[in-house]
C-alpha cells in the first residue's frame, strides 16, 4: 500500500511538532514574566515577554568564559574521539586477532558502570596524573577533555564498527591492487566512507561533553573562570527557591550551540556513498 | 609490537602481515586503559572496603569489610523491588525507543526535503536539551495544578505521579523523547548507507514498506541495529536524571525508585563509597550477563562479531 | 584462555591497587599562619547575586584596608554543587579555600570528614561573638567544638490569604486546632483551593508539628513523635489538601501554590518572599507563626541557614579568622538583609533589622520562640539523602502504612544510621 508523500509529509510535520512542543515551552518559560510561569493559568504564549531571565543567565560572571569552554572541550572531544575511534574500528573489523572479541566486549564493559561510583577514583586519578602532566591535572579543562573522550569512546568505537564493517573488503583490495598504500586506504577510502557514521558518533560526542554535569563539578573545584556552561546552569537551582526563568534560559541557550552543530554536520551524515560501493 | 594476525585468515591480504592492528588500537587502548582500567580496578577494590568522606580526606583508616558491601545489598529487600522495576522500565523503554526511533528513521527517507529538515531538528533538540531541562520542563507540562495539560484537558487535580504506573509512563515518555533521536539519525544514516539498488530492486518487485523494512534493512542494518540496542539498554537500565527530577527523588515512599537513583541516595549522596563501588559493580555485571546474552543471541543468528 | 584471561586481570588488580587513593590531611600552621598574602574565600552564589556581591565587596575593601598586603580571592559557587566542591576541596588541598560559606546542615558531614576548623577560640576572642544566639550557636557546634559562625538563618512562618480569610470570616490561627479549622472551612467553602498547602515530601514543614508536640527525629517512634507527625498527615486529606494531589509536594511546590493562589495557606519561609509577591497572591497575604498546639504558642521552627567556616587545612587562620570575623559582624549581617531578605544571626542585628520591616515580626518572632536543628551528626546525611522522613510521611498519608508501622520503620533506618 503506497502511502503519499504528502500524507507523509504531513505526519512527519506532526511528530516533529510534538516533539519540538517541550523545547518551545522551555523557551516560552524563558520568556514569560515569573509569576507567569507556575500559574493557575497557563497559555501557550505571553502577553508580557521579557528578556530579564536571559539577562540574569549573561550576567553571570564569567558566562562568556563558560560557553567557550564548553565549546573547546567539546569540539577537541569531537576530534579526539572520532579519530582514536576510527583508528580502533579499522582495527577491530579488518583484522582477526585473538582478543578481538575480548577488546570488543571490554570497550562495551566499560560503558556498564554508572559513572557516580567512578567519580572518587577517577578524582584521585586525575590529581595524579595533573602532577606528571599539568595540562590534564584537577581543574583544567584537559581533564574533562581527556575524561569525556574516554567515556565517548566506547560507543564510538561500536559505532564506527558497524560503519567500517559495511564496507566491502573488497574496496580495499582494488585500491591495493591500484597501487594504493595502507595510508592511503585508510584516509582517502575508509575514512570518507565512514563519513555518515562518524557523524553520528560526533553528534553523540558532542552532546556528552556538551550536557555533563558532574564531570564538570567533580574535576573544577578552585578555578572558577575553567568552569563549563552547565555551572552557569546550576547556578539558578536553589533550593525551595529555584530561579524557573533563569533555569529555563540557560537551558535554551545550552540548547541551541547543540543544534548549530548538528546542521553543520547534517550534510555529513547523508552524504551518500556516491556510488562508489554500489553494484 | 607483536604481530598478532593470524596467517591462514589472511589469505586475501598478504601485504598487511606487517601491518599490526595494535597500532590502530594503541590510542583507543592507551586512554581507555588508563582512564577505566585503573578506576575500575579501584571500584572493585574500595567494594570491599568501609570506604567514606572521613576515610578518603585521611581523617580514619579505611577497614577490610569482605563481601559485607554486597551482602548488605542482596539482604535489602528494597534492592530486589527497585531493581525489578528497572529491569521492566528499561525493558520498556528500550522497546519504546527502537519504534519510535526506526519508524521515523523510515518516515525520514520517505518524505520530501523540508518536513525531513525540520523532523530531523526537532529531533536534535529533543536530544540537545540537557536531561535536567527536558524533564524539569515535562514536569511543569504535567503538573498537577499548574501545568498546561491537565488544565487543558481540564483534569482538575489529577497527579501523573500519584499512581506508580503512569508516574513510570510518563517518565518513560521523556526518556523515549530524549532518546529517540540517536536511534533516529543512527539508523537514518545506515539506512542511507544501503545501495540504492537493493532498495529499488525491492521496490521493482512491490514490496510494502513494511515489508522492506523487515526483510532488507533490518538484515542488513543488523551490526548497526545490535549496537543501538545494547546502547539503548546500557543507558536506560543507568537512567537517573529524569526519574529523579520528574519524581521528585523516586516518587511516592520510593515507588519509582530504579537501580541508579537508589544507589544515589543509599550510597553516593552520603558519601558512602564503598557501597556505591559495591553497587557499581553489581550494576555492571547484571548489564554485562544481559548484553552477553544479547550477543549470543545474535551469533546464533549468524550475525559475526 | 578466559580463564587465565581473568586470573590475569585479578593478579593485576590485586598488584597495582593494594590500597585506595586518599589524600593526607595537611595540618594548619599553628602560629595562625601570615598576615599577608592571599586569602582565597568562597561563597554562595544566588540566583540574583548582585547585591550580594556589593555588599562583599566593600567588607573585602574594608578588611583589605585595614590588612596592608592582603588581597582576598574570592569565588562565587553553585549552592547545587557543594557537595562536589568541598569534597574536592577536602580531597585537594591545593584547590582548598580558606574561608567558607556552607550550609548549616551540612555541618557534620564535613566535622567528619575533618575538614573544618575550630573556630572556638577566635569567636571568644571576638567581641561580638557573645552576641550569637545560643540556638544559633548549638546548631554550629559539633561534639562540642565550634566550627562555624552563624551568618543567615531561614525560618518558616505561616502565610495566608487575607482576602480569602475576610471573605470567609476567619482570623488568623493561633493555635494548631484553629489553624485545622480553618484550613477545612477554606477547602469546604472553596473547593477549589486547597486549606493549608502541605506535602509529603515536605520535612521542614512536618517536623514543627512533631516538635511542637514534644518529639524528636533521633526518637521519631516516640509517642508524642507519633502524635506530632499524625497532626501533619491529618492534613493531607480530601477535607484539606487530599493526598492524590498533595502527598508528593515538596516545599518548593507549596510556594508555587501559595503564590499562584492556589492555596488559602502555606508554611513557607522569609525567604518565600519574592516568590509570593511575584505570584498571583501578590498584596493579598498576611503571615503570622505557625502555632503550636497550646492557644497563642508557636511551633518549633527549623532554623536552615548558612555559617561562614574555616578550612582546617588554611595556611591562614589567623587572617581568615579576621575576615570571617568582619563578614558575620553585625554591619555587614544588617547589610545582608537589606541586600538579600536573609535574618541576622547576631541578636543586635535582629533588633536593628526588626525595626525596619514589619514583615519580618512573625519570623522574628518564630526564632526567639526557640528553633530546632537536625541531628548533628554524620548519620543525618544519609537518613537525608535515603530520604527517610519524607518516606515516612509519604507511607501514611497515602495510606501505605498506619503511624505507628512507618515511624518504626523510619526509626529503624535512622537509628542505624546514627549510631554508624
């Protein structure tokens, strides 16, 4: 039965209404006067928008600094994990080895535990480690670097897999046949094929660095102009006296670096093979 | 470095013998290792231990305590009913999840370029919301006396949180909502993956949409379908921030309460560590029994790993 | 070859983590310390930290005047990530603070882990440390040693809707049977509104009444505990505040009805203030003290509220001592609430405070009455976290458990946890 395209169409506008309704509300929320907000009366619009919430969420000290942080871990965690991640699947797909499995099921093990139980020991780890190497120490930006692009490796690495494993071997043995060297096959031919997958996996990447908490609070203790963008969050959560408006600001303007990226990589992750291993 | 591949599997590849995976592997391994390998090995030992605030600052000596950790765990009947409900939530949710998210992944490929835009980004703002926003914003969606729902469906005073059902179902909606559109874009990008000729061939030969679904894509979507699913299951099974804000800390006399927010009150909000590194641990192998179970399933299936 | 894959990994284990990382407690200079330097302070940040802020910094301008080479340091944390911090900083000297704003109730937490000093000496040696208020006082010491000075305190008072009231003919309460009454004629003739805004999981707006009737949370299956704590679930029925809507309330959730209207009365905070005035029952509330059982009494409050502390491992006490000393004093505590609605500590303060607004009296009024504190002992964080009370009230109002059955089983839990 061929359903049309429109009907199609007008579903798919449907859902993505729904779904985007909460985020409008947030923003809403963000907008609307505070007595507005926990009332007998909701509407889905305001009469009386204002940007105070959004001033109140800039005015905190240091914001600027927050978001860049944000942004520069996020991105070399995007980078970091995406490449360490490849290089592992191309390891783990195109070689047998005996402790493939093994290394496969360890990678997923390590996803299992709930990362509150490894605050303590990744705590002490991180202070030792910041004392042979400074850069990656307790309250620099290195340490949630490092810690966000071993945590996102994991699912990276079982991602790319899959991606890495869709791809015909014999891809590889004519462009070895033309002359071609393993550097060569890596980068020019797996890598732009990998390319919808990778991302996938950034995206993820991106969102895990992007939206973590309690790395952020476990690690920056002292160094306040280190903090991370979910600080200026927590900032409005008092309790019995939460700020609803500020919260819902921040929020929004936590949401929308996400979104940004996620178009910038969107070609990316429908690029097509181009043909090159169809039929 | 050893080369560790084997020679007769290599027989289509003889250049490579000089090529060891390991090299591939070593930045993988070497950050793994020491960022999981070291914390893990400290989980299973403070597991064991009486390890708390006043030991970890050095104000008391820390104490063997043997398997004490773990009996006290297995002994509290409340693991048992908490843990029951995380394995059916999660259970739920994960199917919840896989529907909604396949079903759209084939809506995407169906539809013209811009309800396939604008689907795609709501999806990423369901996923870029940070889960303490999303759920705190369902919450006020749902409120009893203040939220818009109920005043618009004019259920005066009724409490989704009330009844321990519904509280779990509207909190597994939001756990569906944030986590939907992973699944989405994973299987949107494989199912573009596949060659057009497969697909036009199924079409040729007029098989529904139903049926393509399940007889080409999921096939060859399978490695990347085994993977979201044992995702989905890791991260439902540990949920935590949207039980905990939307129930307010486990619901009603803790009616709510799944694995993660229980091991949070018992052990990690009170500084108790070696029971929290004895719950990890126990987390980890129930996680682990059931995605090795999963595998085995699936190499039964013929499905190489 | 799983099998050696498994002893292998276990010898590994058992090799390189013999023992746990801890951090060794690094002992404070015993001669105070320099006078000079940099003295590193943290403070709560709020919501709206401007006025705050202006008021710490000219007490840091002033300490800085009158300490020729100092500077102060000072960061603003996020009350939601304490926890992390000061174990961060109790873990890691080096990012260690010297001075501290924390949480009263936090308080043994941190005595245990060893983190605080003994600031004993340095508020005798104060002039105006004699004028902290022995409740005030009590809920800063632990096992007998003073580890912090009481900067803010927070209390809860009974507000309620004047109009609603006028249009009902009722008077404020004044004692714990009238305030019943009331809040079943507001439901009865307002079925709309609730009488008395009241929630499960609301354990400082329960624990007045188990107080007020002699109770204990270290005894909370002791009979009048039993009767305190009925008092409170008796509300939470179809008559005021039926459970279905209520027995999941916190205390937030109750200010937001109050403020929305949805309520006749509530028992929130001086701290509500802002929030009430933003809502829809704006202009149209008054507040009195909650009232105890016996006519014209006033229930026990809890006294929530800050302490400004020292860190055991400060390099500077003495100098850390001098600026505490400064910021607790009675101008800046006086500025305080001009700044941020937050009650002096000190009881001179009080007095200059309490001419200035009439609508603090109640409140005011509710501390001299005498306040109540948690049990100041490590046990309370995890009978706080485990969420035991709230459990407690949340079983018998829904119905779960009859009085006596969920207060043995919740003195079960803290007993065990106290006495750890």
């Amino acid at each position: 039965m061929k359903i049309s395209r429109r009907l199609l169409d007008g579903l798919a506008i449907l859902i993505a209404i729904v779904t985007v309704f909460p985020i409008y509300w947030m923003i809403l929320a963000a907008l609307k006067p505070p007595g507005e907000i926990q009332s007998l009366d909701q509407r889905p619009w305001t009469l009386a928008p204002s940007l105070a919430a959004f001033r109140r969420v800039i005015a905190v000290d240091d914001f600027g600094r927050y978001f860049l942080n944000s942004v520069l871990v996020a991105l070399v965690v995007v980078v970091a994990s995406g490449l360490c991640a490849f290089l592992a699947a191309v390891a783990l797909t195109r070689f047998r080895f005996r402790l493939r499995t093994t290394v496969l099921v360890l990678f997923l093990v390590a996803q299992m535990v709930p990362i509150e139980a490894l605050t303590i020991p990744l705590f002490f780890l991180v202070r030792d480690i910041g004392a042979r190497v400074p850069a990656v120490g307790l309250n620099t930006l290195g340490s949630l670097m490092l810690v966000h692009t071993a945590f996102t490796l994991p699912f990276a690495i079982w991602m790319l897999r899959g991606f890495v494993a869709a791809i015909p071997e014999e891809l590889d043995e004519a462009a070895q046949l033309d002359g071609a060297s393993r550097f060569t096959i890596l980068w020019r031919i797996l890598f732009p094929l990998v390319a919808p997958g990778l991302a996938a996996t950034s995206v993820f990447s991106f969102i895990t660095a992007w939206n973590d908490f309690l790395f952020a609070r476990t690690f920056i203790i002292s160094a306040t102009d280190r903090q991370t963008l979910p600080m200026a969050l927590l900032v409005f959560f008092k309790p019995d006296e939460n700020d609803w408006g500020a919260i819902m600001a921040a929020s929004t303007l936590m949401t929308v670096p996400v979104l940004i990226f996620f178009l910038l990589v969107r070609r990316r992750l429908v690029a097509g093979l181009g043909g090159a291993v169809k039929d | 470095m050893t080369t560790v591949v084997a020679e007769p599997h290599d027989r289509l590849r003889p250049r490579r013998r000089t090529w060891t995976p390991w090299w591939l592997l070593l930045p993988a391994v070497v950050i793994l290792g020491a960022l999981f390998g070291y914390p893990m090995g400290q989980l299973g030992l403070l597991s064991v231990l009486d390890f708390r605030q006043a030991q970890v600052s050095g104000g008391q000596p820390t104490r063997f305590l043997g398997l004490a950790n773990y009996a006290r765990i297995f002994g509290d009947p409340q693991f048992w009913s908490v843990l029951s409900a995380t394995v059916l939530f999660a259970a739920a949710c994960v199917v919840a999840t896989l529907a909604v998210g396949a079903g759209l992944a084939v809506l995407l490929t169906r539809i013209s370029k811009w309800p396939r835009l604008l689907l795609s980004l709501a999806a990423m703002a369901a996923w870029a919301v940070p889960a303490v926003s999303g759920s705190t914003v369902w919450m006020f969606l749902f409120d009893t006396d203040l939220g818009l729902v109920n005043q618009t469906l004019g259920l005066d005073g009724v409490n989704w949180m009330y009844d321990r059902y519904s509280a779990f179902a509207l909190v597994g909606a939001v756990v569906v909502w944030h986590s939907f559109p992973f699944v989405m874009v994973t299987l949107y990008a494989g199912i573009e993956a596949i060659p057009g000729s497969v697909l036009e061939a199924a079409a040729i030969d007029g098989a529904s949409t139903w049926r393509t679904f399940w007889q080409i894509m999921v096939p060859i979507l399978r490695p990347l379908l085994a993977i979201v699913v044992i995702q989905s299951i890791i991260w439902d099974f540990k949920v935590f921030t949207q039980i905990y804000v939307m129930t307010r800390g486990g619901g009603i006399a803790g009616q709510n309460l799944t694995l993660n927010v229980w091991a949070y009150q018992q052990a990690f909000a009170a500084g108790e560590y070696g029971l929290g590194a004895a719950i990890g641990v126990v987390m980890m192998v129930i996680l682990l029994v059931v995605t090795l179970l999963y595998l085995r399933t699936l190499r039964r299936t013929g499905e190489p790993l | 070859m799983r099998l050696r894959l498994a002893a292998a990994a276990a010898l590994a284990l058992t090799l390189t983590a013999c023992t746990p990382s801890t951090s060794s407690p690094s002992s404070a200079p015993s001669d105070g310390g320099a006078r000079t330097g940099t003295l590193k302070v943290w403070l709560f940040d709020e919501p709206n930290r401007a006025p705050k802020e202006a008021v710490v910094n000219d007490a840091i301008a002033e300490f800085t005047a009158a300490h020729p080479d100092t500077k102060v340091d000072l960061a603003y944390i996020a009350v939601d990530t304490r926890s992390e911090r000061f174990k961060g900083a109790f873990n890691d000297p080096a990012s260690a603070p010297d001075v501290v704003e924390y949480g009263n109730t936090d308080l043994p937490e941190y005595a245990a882990a060893g983190g605080l000093a003994d600031l004993g000496p340095a508020v005798t040696a104060w002039p105006e440390g004699a004028d902290l208020g022995a409740d005030a006082r009590a809920s800063a010491t632990y096992q007998g040693t003073l580890l912090g000075v009481p900067w803010y305190v927070g209390v809860r008072a009974l507000y309620y809707r004047t109009d609603v009231f006028t249009e009902l003919g009722l008077k404020a309460p004044t004692s714990q049977a009238e305030l019943v009454e009331a809040a079943h004629t507001v439901r009865a003739k307002k079925p709309d509104l609730f009488g008395v805004a009241v929630g499960g999981k609301y354990t400082f707006g329960a624990l007045p009444f188990v107080w007020d009737a002699g109770g204990d949370i270290a005894s909370i299956n002791s009979a009048q505990s039993r009767a305190g704590l009925k008092a409170y679930t008796d509300l939470i029925k179809p008559d005021n505040c039926p459970p279905q809507q209520c027995a999941d309330l916190t205390g937030g959730k109750t200010v937001e009805l109050f403020a929305s209207g949805k309520a006749g009365m509530a028992i929130i905070g001086n701290f509500n203030r802002a929030a009430v005035d933003a809502g829809a029952a704006k202009g149209k509330y008054a507040v009195v003290p909650l009232p105890g059982t016996k006519p014209g009494s006033i229930a026990p409050a809890f006294a929530g509220g800050n302490n400004l502390g020292i860190m055991r491992n400060s390099q500077r006490p003495a100098l850390a001592a001098d600026f505490l000393t400064l910021l607790a004093g009675k101008k800046y505590q006086a500025r305080m609430y001009d700044a941020m609605g937050n009650l002096p500590t000190l009881k001179s303060a009080r007095a200059e405070v309490a001419g200035k607004d009439p609508f603090l009296q109640p409140f005011l009024a509710t501390i001299d009455a005498g306040t109540k504190f948690v049990p100041l002992d490590p046990g309370w964080g995890k009978i706080d976290a485990a969420a035991v009370l709230p459990t407690m009230i949340e079983k018998v109002a829904t119905g779960k458990a009859t009085v006596e059955q969920a207060t043995d089983e919740a003195a079960t839990a803290i007993d065990a946890a106290l006495g750890s």
